[in-house]
C-alpha cells in the first residue's frame, strides 16, 4: 500500500466523511468518536475477532465444518455468523456476545435473494416487471420479514451482469443490461436499508459479487473471468457502482478472478476502486471460504499469506475460512500487517453495527412477538402476488387465447411442476414451502374443474401415459401445460452446457395441440431456456419463471385476465446453445452480421435470438408514433426524446417504453444499441399518452480504456419501442 492510503485509513472516518465531501454531521461526528474510544479500548485479539465471521447453521459452501463458536463468541473473538435466523435462535447468540469484555454485539447475516418466509419471484423474474416500485416493494418485504428473524443483513442484491445462460446464477441477477442492472441495484437497495438502518425493518444490503463474476468462461459457475478494462467498465460495472452510490452497507468480493487476481486480493477492485474511487464507507465480505480460496487458485502460499494479501487488498470480513483468525495477529507482531489496515477494517465494521443501533440495543431484532405478527402477514403475500403477477412475459398469443373467458369450466393441467412447491420457489429461496400457492391449488380454489395430469417424467424426461393425457386434454374446454426444468437446475453450482427443454415435453406439447383444443404452455424456468418446438407449435406461451409463495395466484390472475402480462424479458433467449453468450449490445464488427457473406454469423445456426432482450407481448396492443427529438433544452439536459403511445386494443395494459441509443462513431468501438431509457406506463383501451426521455451524459456517454466516463461530440441515433429489436429511429446530432 502507497503512504497516501495509509494516512487516508490512519485518519480514520472523519477524513473520509470529509473527503468524499459527506457531510461531517453530529451524527457522523457522535459515531465516530465512540467508535474510536471502543476501539481504544480493544486488544488485537478482539480487533482480529470482528473480521471473522462463522456458519451457524446449513451450509451454503463446502468444507463448513459445523462447530459451536459461543465460547469464542462470549470472548469477543467473532465478529458475525450466517446461516442463523429465528428471534430466539439469535437472542441466544447475542446473550453470548453480551458476556464479552466489550460486549461488541453480532450481526447476522443470510441470504434473503427473494423474499424470505414469503417467497418472492426469482430476481431475473422480477426484472423482467421492469417495474422499479415493485421491486423495491419486494426487496422491503424481504427486509421487514428477515429483520423480525433476527437478521442484520442479506447478502444481497446480487447485481451480477449476465450475457451467458449456461451459468446457473443470472436467475440471482436484474439480466444482461448495466443500465438497467443499475436502476434494479439502488431500487432493490432502498428497499433492503431504507433511509435509516436503525429502523427494525430495515436490514444491510450487500452487493455481489464484486466483481465479474457473472462473465465465468464457457458460463462454468467459479470459472476465470477474463475481460478488458474497457469491457468491465462499460458492461460489468455500472451496477456495483450504482450500488455503492445508494449507500449498500456491504460489499461481497467474489469467487473468480479478475485481471488475474482473485478478487479477494484484489487491491485493485476493493480499495483502489470501491474504497478510494468510488468513497464506498462499508465494509466488504469474502464470499464463503474465498479467503482461503487465493490458495486454490495458486494465489496464496498458505492461509497466513491468504491473510496477508485478503488484509492488504482491503477484504474487511473473512467468511467461514480462518485465515484471519489463525495469521493476523502474528503478521502485525511481525510488521508484515500495519495494524493501521487491521483499524480500518474494525472501523468499517463497528460503524455499520452503530448504524443499525445495535450498540443501544443488542436485541432490538430479537422479538419473538413481532416475528410472529410480520412474517407471512396478508400484506406480505398481497406484495408477494403484485410482484409475480408484473414478473410474467407473455410470450406468444396466437388466435388471442388469452385470456380466458370466466366460463372456461374444464382444465386440463398437465406437468408436475403444476403441483410442486418446492419448484415454485426456486433456487436461494427462504420461502416456507408449506405455504406456497400452487397452480393447482389456485385453480382448484377458484372453483374450476381441473384435471391433472403428469404428462411427462421430468427426472427422465418421458412422456407419461400419453393416452391418459391426450384424452384428458379431449375433454377439457383448455389445455395448460406447465413446463420447463426443476428449480434445482438453476442457481449456484448450476450452470449448464445445454439450456434446451427436453425433446420429450415439448414433443408432448405437439401432441395436445394436435387435439385441436387451445393449448396454453407455461414455462417455468430461473433463466432463458430453448424451446424452439413449443415456440413453433404452441398457440399461448406465458414465461413465469419461478414465482414462489403466490405463484398460482399470480398465474392465474394472468391467465384469466386480472392482470394484464406487462413483463419484458431482461435476458436474451437463444434459439441455439451454440450461441451462447448472447445478447442484444453486440458490436458492429468489421463484418456486421447484416452484411451477406462476409460476415459474423455460424454456417449452421442462426445468429437471431429465439426472443430478445425487453420483449414481452399484452392482451392489447400499443401504437407508437410522432417520435421526435427536442434539441438544446436546458443545463445538463441535451435534448429530449418524445414518442406517442397508443393503447390500440381492448383490455386496459401496460407498456415499457424502451429508449436504446447508438453512438454512430466513437474513440472506442460501441454496441450497436444500448438501454438507456425506459418507462413503464398504464393505458386504458384507446388512451394515448407521450413519452419524454431527457438526453445527458447518462444517455450519451461511456468509459474509454482509461477507465475515464467520456461523453463525445457527434452523431447519435435515437431507437424507441417495445423492444431491442421492434424500435423506431431518429438522428441526432451532439455539436
Ligand atoms: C455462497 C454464494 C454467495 C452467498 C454466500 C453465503 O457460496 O456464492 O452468494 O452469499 O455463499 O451463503
């Protein structure tokens, strides 16, 4: 570490409340000198102590040797756990931090990624609502229900961009585009923490995993990231930085390498960038045993230079691994570790748990008695059904199936996955299982006439009784086919070659709509998946994703017609596993795929996508027209961008207007379109209303390979509409 860095830590938080021009307030002021006066008071056994973090329960990781830390603990040698949740559970942890000589208090973290008692639609599925307000809604749940268990803190949101669906985890994630990426950041954000952490339904966010970690080669989960700068700066980074910029308490360093460190011990990402550049006051935890990880990936000797290179590179928080708690003390008695980075470490740590209020009150999140009146209330599962219901993308609707008429009196449900609630819930889920609303249930509950059937096995993938089905589906007045993969094939450790639907289940699907009844295919799944069979054959495909606790009723809700689908894809959908990655901000190359021979495409696959990014079909249709751009406004407005959108059908709907801009020549090459704008808006049948985008530097400007944000004089195309793809153009010119 330079002497610049060491005089910003010896300072401690005053100089940098002062430096990244915080305001200094008596709040600040007050915190900072009772932390300094507590940590006056530490002896380095109980300074290395607060960056040790331990599982207290399941594990979520390997080599978690579950052991029972509450003697360390009554020694003031832990600083947090994972992994535990319960009022009383946590009161019986804290009781034992309480016995300490400092009485430092715990804080406890798990991972609420959607929901926690009360499950809440996958994060991918919840992007796809492109409905700010209702994922922070969502996120606000999560929190108000995770802190009357107990916790401090959710590692989460996960704001891993994600071009490639092979890898298991873009369901933890907002999709493939950074500006939208960054919007769901500091909405999902807000919603974790609030404005006051101190308020006991607010809990800390952590942002993760910084960083790259959604970019692993060949979409193999763990695997190197292997990026430029440039490319990290422009595609990667926007929604860690947006999440540093709402306040996120936390940080999380990631599993992966990053410009050929481990980004455990990465000097570069966690101080350069996130601590010096960006201010960021929080602290950062490893991701599970990443610590000891750097020894794996050839990186670390050992676990005391694991310490060494974790404490140097600015990693506040060890997780489950002991390298700290085994090496710190004896690398500052031997001036390997200035005990000034130890300090600020312990800093950022105490001052977060001052935030939440827990040096007042060491047991404000363990009452028993507001556990049981939050969790699972009504508002949660009315907020759990609003979220999923706008998380739906209407895929196709030939012959305008949808929705159905009330009088639709005989089902035919067909699929397993109508009937699990483990499936519904998804991959990182908290949700109480007991209490998830199937489709089946849903529908038996509105009182229709349902007929299940399995259809097809699908831990084989074989059509079951195909007889059985075909003439369950004869007698009905519609056939829903409830499809996809299991939950467990998405997530962490997840990541697949082939992200195709098993031939069998969609062979199936062409045999009920061969009986000439309306076939309605629901795809359940936690990340894009192919499906070109069904794609081609089925009249009706809703994509619900995993929808968790009300997931029937929000499926259902849709599929008569309550809700109008409003969602919009926030990933890709390929048509090929060979095209993978794909996604919609590609570059115009030297040899545009447009151009006929001599060009980027496969001379066996096509290189269009099955659906692309922000697609999502409604029960109406809109009109956009009178697309115009407005120059020279005002200030550090450019100009702006108005477009007419008609509601042209009969049910009343919502659209997200999409604005996408193209830099037509620039110091560095450019996608051929990037999201820059989107609004979503609610039109009666007939209604019209305009739609205004302000252009600025956020509209215009990107990061050239100094890392530096650029904006650059010269010609723009504007694209507005529905979609990446189903847009209307206009020029522009920045002089
Ligand atoms: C896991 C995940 C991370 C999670 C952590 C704690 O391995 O990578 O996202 O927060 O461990 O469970």
């Amino acid at each position: 570490m330079n002497k610049r860095k060491l005089l910003f830590n010896a300072l401690g938080s005053v100089m940098l409340l002062a430096s990244c021009g915080g305001n200094v307030t008596s709040e600040n002021r007050e915190m900072d000198r009772f932390v300094s006066e507590l940590m006056g008071k530490m002896t380095i056994e109980e300074k290395i102590g607060q960056l040790c973090q331990c599982s207290g329960g399941f594990a979520t990781g390997p080599n978690n040797t579950k052991i029972d830390r509450t003697e360390d603990i009554s020694k003031g040698l832990l600083g947090s756990m994972l992994n535990v949740s319960g009022a009383a559970n946590t009161r019986k942890y804290q009781e034992a931090a309480m016995k300490s000589r400092l009485q430092i208090p715990l804080i406890f973290g798990l991972d609420v990624i959607h929901g926690f008692r009360t499950g809440f639609p996958l994060p991918l599925a919840e992007a796809a609502s492109f409905d700010l307000d209702a994922i922070e809604r969502s996120a606000r749940c999560s929190a108000r229900e995770a802190a009357a268990a107990g916790l401090h803190w959710t590692f989460a949101p996960m704001v891993d961009i994600g071009w490639d669906a092979r890898w298991g985890r873009v369901m933890e994630g907002a999709g493939e585009d950074p500006y939208y990426g960054a919007k769901v950041a500091k909405a999902r954000v807000h919603g974790l923490q609030g404005d006051d952490l101190s308020d006991e339904s607010t809990i800390m966010a952590c942002i993760k995993h910084f960083a790259g970690y959604g970019a692993p080669i060949a979409g193999k989960d763990y695997n190197s990231v292997d990026m430029s700068m440039g490319h990290f700066a422009n595609f990667y980074m926007p929604p860690y930085k947006a999440g540093a910029e709402a306040g996120a308490a936390t940080f999380m360093s990631a599993f992966n390498d990053f410009n050929n460190e481990p980004c455990t011990g990465s000097e570069f990402l966690l101080r350069d960038l996130l601590k010096d550049k960006w201010g960021f006051k929080g602290f950062v935890v490893s991701d599970w045993g990443s610590v000891s990880e750097m020894i794996n990936h050839r990186y670390a000797a050992d676990e005391k230079e694991a310490a060494l290179k974790g404490i140097t590179a600015g990693l506040d928080m060890e997780m489950v691994s002991e390298c700290y708690s085994k090496n710190l003390k004896a690398l500052v008695e031997e001036g390997k570790v200035d005990e000034k980075l130890v300090d600020d470490a312990v800093r950022r740590i105490l001052e977060q748990k001052y935030k939440l209020g827990l040096f007042e009150d060491p047991f404000k999140y363990c009452n028993e008695e507001r556990e049981k009146s939050v969790i699972g209330s009504k508002q949660s599962r009315e907020d759990a059904c609003y979220v999923a219901e706008r998380s739906i993308v209407l895929l196709k609707n030939d012959k305008n199936i949808l929705p159905l008429s009330k009088d639709v009196k005989r089902i035919s449900l067909v699929g397993a996955l109508a009937k699990s609630q483990k499936d519904m819930c998804g991959a990182w889920s908290c949700a109480d299982v007991s209490k998830v609303v199937t489709l089946y249930d849903a529908m038996c509950e509105r009182g229709y006439n349902v007929d299940y059937v399995e259809g097809y096995n699908l831990e084989n993938n074989k059509i079951v009784d195909l007889n059985r089905t075909l003439s369950s589906a004869r007698n009905s007045d519609v056939v829903i086919v409830a499809m996809g993969e299991r939950a467990w094939q998405s997530g962490e450790m997840r990541s697949k070659g082939d992200i195709s639907i098993a031939e069998e289940q969609q062979k199936l699907v062409s045999e009920l709509v061969k009986t000439g009844k309306p076939v309605v295919v629901l795809m359940m799944c936690g990340r894009p998946v192919i499906f070109n069979e069904v794609r081609k054959n089925a009249p009706a495909i809703l994509c619900t994703w995993w929808l968790s606790s009300e997931a029937g009723n929000a499926i259902c809700n849709v599929l008569w017609g309550d809700y109008n689908p409003s969602g919009k894809l926030p990933m890709t959908f390929p048509q090929h596993n060979g095209q993978i990655p794909l996604n919609y901000q590609y570059k115009s190359t030297g040899r545009p795929t447009a151009n006929g021979e001599w060009c980027a495409k496969y001379i066996d696959i096509p290189t269009e996508p099955a659906y692309p990014f922000g697609y999502g079909l409604s029960y109406t249709t809109f009109e956009y027209s009178d697309l115009k751009v407005n120059d020279s406004v005002n200030g550090d407005v450019y100009a702006n961008v108005s477009v007419n959108v008609k509601n042209t059908g009969k049910y009343k709907g919502e659209e997200v207007v999409q604005l996408y801009v193209r830099d037509e020549v620039a110091s560095v090459t450019r996608p051929i379109k990037e999201l820059k704008g989107f609004e979503k808006i609610s039109l009666e049948p007939g209604e019209s209303k305009t739609v205004t985008f302000d252009i600025t530097d956020e509209q215009l400007g990107f990061y050239n390979n100094n890392m530096d944000y650029v904006v650059e004089k010269g010609d723009f195309t504007f694209m507005v509409g529905t979609n990446s793809k189903n847009v209307q153009s206009i020029k522009y010119t920045l002089k």
